[in-house]
C-alpha cells in the first residue's frame, strides 16, 4: 500500500459513529529516512530518526516546552557492553533531546537519570535502571511519569536452587514513578521533585516458580502483579480524576501481558488501582491476548478516550503484529471499533515504498488541543535488536495529517 492508513483507527481521532467521523481519515505521512546495511544488520539515519552512536535509543515521549520549543524524553542503555536484551534492564538510562519543530530534527541534550547506567546502584528504587518515559503537562505543570527498578537480591527467591539472574532479579523489581517539574530548563538542572518511593508497586507477586518475594500461596493476583510498567496517564474532564494506565505480568498458565488502570485525585497520586483488567480481548478459543505499551488519551472533539498499544500477535485486530486502537466513554470500559489496526509494522517512505521494520513499539503521541493526533513516536529497529551490541534501535518521529474525502451526492 502506497499510504498507511489509520482511517477507521483513527475515528478514534475524533468523531466515532458521528457526522464528523465520516468527515475525514488521518493517515501516516512519509518519514525522512535512509536505511544503510551492512554485516546482516540494517541502521536508520535521517530527520525523523533520533538515534544515538553510544545507546540503544528506545522508547520516547515529546511535548511542547514553556520556551516554544519540543523537548524529546527518551530511554536508552549503553551501547557495546550487552546486547540489547539484557541491556535494556541492567542499566537503561534517560535522557533529553530538543528541537524547533515536532516532527523530527531532534538534537541530543544528554542524560539527566541514572548517568551511571550499568554500574551497580542500589541508593534508590529506581537506581538501576529507568525506561518508559512518558511526559504529560497538566495546569502548567510538566510530568514525567516513567518505570525504574533495582536489584532486590536473592534472599527472597522462590526457584529450585533459591537464586535468580540478576536480569530476571531486576525486571522483576521495576515500577512507576513521577517527576514534576516547571520547565526544561529546570528539568536539565536537576530543580524537580522526585518521590523517595515509587508511584505505583504491584500488590501481589503470583508466579509458579522462580519469583522474587511471592505472595501467600492461594493469593488471587491482580492486574499490577509482580511489575508495573508502560505508564500512561489522562485526565477525565467528568470529574477530574486522574488515570494511570499500567501493564503487570499474569501466568495463567504461560505468560500473558495484563493492564490495569488506577485513579488518583492529583498527577502524583495517590493513586488506587481497580481490580479488574482493562484491554483485555479473548480469541475464540478462550485464551486472552497480550498486549503492552498502551498510550491513552482523551478526544475532546468526540468525548471519548482512546488508548494505541502493541499488539504481539496480531489478535486484536485478526491480522499480523502491529499497533492497535481501543476506544472508552469513561476510561474503564473499552471497546475495540470496527477497524481496529491503527499501524502495520512498517514506515512510508518518500519515493512511495514501504519498509517493513522488525520492532515498532512503545507509541506516544503529540496532539493538538482536541485531542487529534499530530505526530507519532516510536520506537523502531529495521532489523532485529535483541541480539545486538552497537547501536541499533533508534525513535521514530511519523507526522500524522487529516485527510477528508471529497462530498458524495448523498452529501450534498
């Protein structure tokens, strides 16, 4: 396909089962890209590619500065020590970019959490390693909400010899915390408020084996169980309640990525998780389908909330791997539209062609005042990460524009 439309995904961008979403159809613009490859690897350089020589550049999330400019918040651990996997939970850091415009042309500001990347820290919760960033600007105020972790050690291990890596020790530590701050500038000079203690921890820690510090047997586990990651947060205009989404890990019996939602009076909580889950689908046969990353906000234009997340199997929307929509009145109920894909896994290119990428993941977006989305974030590799040392994952930048078909007879 020549475009990658978002169409009856984004009548999630406003209108859905309205006049005015029959209006119009938002599709992904060209990115401005050039892919180079060498030894079996392939790398992406250009202005929508923010990438790093020294770091796995991963998940990122802009907004607008108090200056006019955007300021780019991204994850990335060191390149050239570990591969990606595990790097990315040993010793991810964060760090600040910035530019004139929102749709790319990003310039790297530097690392301001966790300068120290792999060395050994246990100082704080999130003194190890921290991912996830995800910033939100509420009355004035600028939020980061994002996921960090720490070794807990192996003196609460259930596993057949009572240890575990130090991989699955830290992945298993990691939750969401919050950092409030004025401007950027302040951001950059370290002047924020940061909690001693994180935002959100799982209330129950059910695995069948090798689990740091389980929960009673016979304990029901909830949604924010044993991890609590991929924050995204909304204010709901009906009665000004705040709505931390997260995704936990339920094994019922294998793997499953689970979400939850919590609700809080204020950006920084406290916040309440529900029991219950949300996004969640069942496939015919029963099972129910994995998800993560999921990015939630509110459309003024139609009163109705929205939330993109990957989609590991292709489940949600009967199709391939790819990035799906969800939509919600009031943020607890989700419902899947009609067209469900949001975005295949691959990038329009200006000569028209398509490049089908192996990892696009951890959506955020930039929207206009209404809620309709302006530009998308991802995190992107073209070919396989987990097993690479240097420096190949990079954040895409994909401008996003409306697109209104032209009136039929039965319009006029």
């Amino acid at each position: 396909m020549r475009h990658l439309l978002l169409a009856a995904a984004l009548c999630c961008a406003c209108g859905r089962n309205t006049a005015a979403a029959q209006a119009y159809r938002v599709e992904a613009e060209p990115v401005e890209l050039s892919v180079t490859r060498d030894n079996g690897h392939a790398d992406a350089s250009g202005y929508s590619v923010f990438r790093l020589d020294d770091r796995f550049v991963w998940g990122a999330s802009a907004i607008r500065g108090e200056d006019g400019r955007y300021y780019l918040i991204y994850s990335a651990p060191p390149a050239g020590v570990h591969a990606f996997d595990p790097a990315w939970v040993l010793g991810s850091q964060m760090g600040l970019a910035v530019s004139d415009r929102h749709d790319g042309g990003f310039r790297d500001l530097g690392i301001f959490l966790n300068p120290d990347g792999f060395r050994t820290d246990s100082s704080a919760w999130d003194a190890q390693t921290v991912m996830n960033p995800h910033v939100r600007k509420f009355d004035g105020k600028y939020y980061l909400y994002y996921v960090g972790g720490v070794d807990p050690g192996n003196s609460r291990i259930r596993s057949a010899d009572g240890t575990l890596p130090l991989r699955d020790r830290i992945q298993q530590s990691l939750r969401i915390g919050v950092i409030a701050f004025d401007s950027f500038a302040d951001l950059q000079a370290g002047r924020y408020e940061r909690s001693d203690v994180p935002l959100l921890a799982p209330r129950t820690r059910v695995k069948p084996d090798r689990i740091v510090d389980p929960s009673p047997d016979g304990t029901r586990p909830m949604p924010d169980n044993i991890i609590v990651v991929n924050p995204s947060v909304v204010r709901r205009p009906s009665d000004g309640k705040y709505l931390l989404y997260f995704k936990g890990n339920m094994y019922d019996p294998t793997w499953r990525g689970v979400h939850g939602v919590a609700l809080g009076d204020s950006p920084t909580g406290p916040f309440v998780p529900l029991d219950r889950e949300v996004f969640t689908v069942e496939t015919a046969d029963g099972h129910k389908s994995s998800a993560e990353d999921p990015y939630v906000w509110y459309c003024g234009r139609d009163s109705a909330f929205y939330a993109i997340f990957k989609d590991f199997t292709g489940a949600f929307t009967q199709g391939e791997p790819c990035l799906a929509v969800m939509r919600s009145d009031d943020g607890i109920d989700w419902e899947l539209p009609d067209t469900s894909l949001f975005m295949k896994k691959q990038l329009l290119l200006p000569s028209g062609d398509t490049l089908k990428v192996a990892r696009l993941e951890r959506p955020q977006l930039l929207t206009d005042a209404q809620g309709v989305p302006l530009v998308l974030y991802c995190a992107c590799a073209v070919s396989e990460v987990n097993g690479r040392k240097d420096s190949g994952s990079f954040n895409v930048q994909i401008r996003l524009k409306e697109r209104r078909p032209s009136p039929t007879a039965a319009d006029e």
